[in-house]
C-alpha cells in the first residue's frame, strides 16, 4: 500500500476527518483514510457525510492543481456522492479524476474503494473558477 | 434562538462534526452547528463536506423516524448537496422536510442557512428502506 | 388554469415535446405540458427523460431572463431531477424559481405537478455564464 | 460502427426521441442517437434534456435486464446528468454500465460521446426494484 507522499499536512475539517493526501497532480489526486468509531452514523458504519467529505476535498485539490496557475482559486459548488456499500471499519482509497476543465468550470469523480478493492463509494463534484483577485466571504482568497 | 432540545447527545461523527439536533418528529428535524476552525477548509471557510454530512444527517434521522415504527431501518443512498454562500463563522441553522415518503424509498431536503437568514447551502438525500431482520455490513442492524 | 401567454412559440426539441410557456419573468417561470403516448416509456408511464427535460427547459429560460442583459448566455451544465409519481396522462404544470443568483453561476429549482396538485418530480440545475461575445461549439452564441 | 441490433423498435418516448439501442446485455447497454433540428435547444446545440433522456433509457433498460428474472419491475427515481460539451449534429454513442447491483436498487452511469469519441455528457440513474405483482400508477406493472 502506497504511504502517504511529502505533501502538507491537512489542516481544519480535512485534519478532523483525518484524510492523507497520497498524490497530488494535474489530473490526478488520492487520498486515504483510516476508519475509526468517529467516522460513525448510530448504526456503527461509516456516516455518508464522511464519504461526501473526502470526494469535495480530494476533487477540491485536483481541479486547483490542474488550474493554470495565478489564473484564480477553485471553490465547489455541487457535490453529488452515492453509497454503495457499508462499511465499519479498515481503510478506505480514493481517487480522482476530471471529467471536464474547463476556463471557468471543472467537473471532477472521485471513487472509494476499501481494502479488498471494492467500491463503496462514488461521487462528482462541480466545481467554479473564481479569477484572481476576486473576494471570498468577504476577504481576499487564498490560504488561511 | 431556539435551544437544543432534550434529543440524545450526539455520537460517532455526529459528535466530532458539533451536530445538534433541535427539533425531531416525523416530516420535520432541525438542527443546529457553531462553526468553527475545525470546519474550516483551506481557504478559510466551511469546506463543503461538513454542509453535505449536516444534510446527510437530519434527513437521515427525519426518514427514520417518519418510517412507520417497526417496519426496518433507513440507510441514505445518495446525497446531492449545492453551496450557495461562502460562511467563515458563525450559528448554521438546517431544516429538513421530506419530499416524498413511500414503503420502499424516501426523499427529503435539507436547508442550511447562516445567521442572517440567508440560504447557504441545500440538499436532497434518498433513503432506501431495508426491511426489519435484514444484516447491515455483515450485523444485525440497530443502534450500536 | 392559467392560458398560455403570448410567449413566442417553442422550437427544436421544446416544440417537439410540446411544452407551452406559461410565464417568463426574471425570477420565475412556468410551463405545462399535456401528456401523451409519446411521452411514455415501456410501462405506459411518463418517461424520466421528459421531466427533466421540462426542468432543464424552465430553469435555462428563468436563468437567461435572470441575467443582467447583454451580460452574456446562460448555458446548462448539471441537471439532477428526482421523480416521486409515476403519471399516465393529463396536464403537467412546472413552476422554476432561482435558488442562487450570481455572475458566473446560477442555480435553479423546478417542481413539477400533475392536475390534482401532487408533485410529480423535481429538480435542480446548475447553470453557467458565457460572456458575451464566446462561441458555443464553434460558432457566434446566440438564437439560431 | 456498429449497427443496430434486432432489438425490438422503440416507442413512445424514445421512438420520438430517436434512440436506436445496439446492446442490450445485463450488465451493459448501448445506444446511438442522431442529432436533427428537433434535438436543439434555441442555441442550436443539443437540448440538455435530450442527454438525460438519453441516459434515463439506457440505464432503465439495463438494470430491467440484469434484475433477476420474474423477480419485479424497475423504475428509476433519480437522474444526474452533467453537460460536458456542446454539440450541434452527428450521431451520439452511449455506453451504460451498473455501478452497484442489489436486490432493491441499483445505480447505473452512462457516458456519452461525439463521434470524436470525445465525452459531451455524462450521467447516473438511481432505479428501485419494485416487487412483481405491485402496480403502478393504478394498473398492474408492465409493458402497454
């Protein structure tokens, strides 16, 4: 199993969650993640908003990556994520990869696999290309 | 503002995200969030996710309790969330309603919105029925 | 009911499944259909495709009168409809109404109903904005 | 390319539509489609309805096929269709392939291409398996 690469570590939600970015290129991101009792709905398996969490940040990094550089900042505004099979416990992969780039728009998959390679999860993101120099929430955009 | 009501604490991922439940009863379930740096993403705002698991949640919980008493358990099976507004801070407020309620199947929509009224982010999810005595991930299903 | 205005008559593949315009303001539009076998599917029920193709139709039209004039064309590009009752014949009516409203983006929402004011199916559609002055598909955009 | 199969002709909305199915196979169905004035939306580019109509038949026809037989009927309760490319004339391909196969459900996605082989729009259908001998919409379930 891949470790996860020199990227930076996760900050906020994407640290709460616990998700490890594996590869981030243009074109291609994965992710993993370990499942443990804080990932849980009452039922004792993996809460949907946990699978939704990992697409928006893996498809997320993927379509700002893949922007040309200095040409603005991704922000998400659709993401639409199918469960397919429960799950309690192990280690779940995910990967991504665009289906369209575009100069003001990006859509992007991403798909969930766990240890024995099945796919428990599937979902697309769409995602905007604000222009440099735009506000965000009322500041200017970048990291915090 | 409305008080949390005396629903159970929250648990698992419900728990880790800061949910709290306001309002349950069959058609209606609201609840309530305090943002915070751990639901930050990189740019310094509420990362997507955690408005796609606020929806994942209440209309989780709104299906399972308008399923007649008895009759088995609710599993979602696909959420399809839309961000509207940018949010850095504050109270989110979610109401969620459902759509259609049949034997086998359920639709309902949550809404998200911030301190000022203002709609932020809204979601549908579909909801499977699975019969009472049937296995979830390979256990009996039930609260664990 | 209300009559059909005096909107100009559909074309292409509107006229084709025969949707008549009711009202088309900035903010909101209405249409109906009357339902026939050739909007069926095997079953003898109104086929998927048609609601959403009504629903892409009154949301693209709501979003164009929306947009500042001249700013530029509204082009589709995700539509997620959901259908809740299955429907033999009679009038559909669809009201479309903006769930967001910005420069480059616009999201809307259609429900549509059959004669007895149940909601048949209903959906949400992103929308982009071209700027005035792009091609579409490698020609100047705008009516043909 | 390929030509129609002897699959039994079309009717209703798909013969006023247009799709010509080529495979019909569980586990995988394909289409074509060519594009007429009848098929464009106001621009001149294929209606975005035409997509998901396109979609909902192929994914309906093949999780009817991969279902068990004698076991029920399906009927597709969610669509989601994305826009990747406009397009003006030529004959569209779509291939559609299960991504989970249950005994109550089933999720479908189905790509569809240009003859450039390049993708112009992408979807997946949510479908339910309702039991043999229930009805729908008021008449036992079945082809009219």
């Amino acid at each position: 199993m891949a470790e996860p690469d020199d990227n930076p570590p996760m900050q906020g939600f994407n640290a709460a969650l616990g998700i490890q970015l594996l590869k981030v290129e243009a074109g291609e991101v994965s992710a993993q993640l370990e499942v443990g009792p804080h990932h849980h709905q009452p039922w004792g398996i993996v809460h949907g908003g946990v699978y939704c969490s990992i697409i928006e940040t893996v498809c997320s990094v993927g379509a700002q990556v893949t922007l040309t550089p200095g040409s603005g900042f991704i922000v998400g505004v659709d993401n639409h994520t199918s469960f397919l099979k429960a799950t309690r416990s192990g280690t779940l992969r995910t990967v991504a990869r665009p289906l369209a780039v575009g100069g003001r728009t990006q859509l992007w998959e991403a798909n969930i696999e766990n240890e024995q390679g099945e796919l428990v999860a599937t979902g697309r993101v769409r995602l905007m290309v604000v222009p440099a120099g735009k506000t965000l929430a009322g500041e200017p955009a970048g990291v915090k």
